[in-house]
C-alpha cells in the first residue's frame, strides 16, 4: 500500500473477528488508528526450575501419560497436595 493511503480498521462483532482480521493483516497498518492504552502487569509470578535425575523424569512422564496430562502439570499438583497437607 503507497504511504499516503490509510487503511481503515473495520469495526468487529466478535474477537473471532478480529483475530481473524489480523491474522491476514498486519497490524502496523492501523496503528495510528488504535487508543493508547495503559494497565499494570503484576509480574510477581516467578517460574523456579528444580532438577530432578533421569529416571525419576522417566517414571514422571509415564505417570503424566497414563494420567492424560504433563509431567509438569502432574508435578505442580503433587507439590500443591503436599504443600496443602503441611499448611
């Protein structure tokens, strides 16, 4: 599109609409069209990595797989469980 066009934002009936809409355009096209937002981000969430060895890890995921989940989500709720009992 020549610099001096401007792409006009259609207006959305659903966020499906507008997904879909960016999917297929790029949104810099219609940024001069968009309010400028502010909001806080709470990133207090921390991740912490805990080593565990091999065969531990093995005997992990096949519980995860037989449970239809992941090791990491099987081990959050373990922790959960364990942590709950203590409290």
């Amino acid at each position: 599109m020549a610099k001096n066009e401007t792409n006009h934002l259609p207006d959305f009936h659903s966020l499906d609409e507008l997904v879909t809409f960016f999917d297929d355009n790029d949104m810099g096209d219609y940024l001069a069209q968009m309010p400028e937002v502010d909001f806080d981000v709470n990133l207090k969430h921390e991740t912490l990595l805990v080593t565990v060895d091999t065969e531990l890890a093995h005997k992990l995921d096949e519980i995860a797989r037989l449970r239809k989940t992941s090791a990491p989500a099987l081990i959050q709720d373990w922790l959960r469980e364990k942590v709950l009992e203590h409290a």
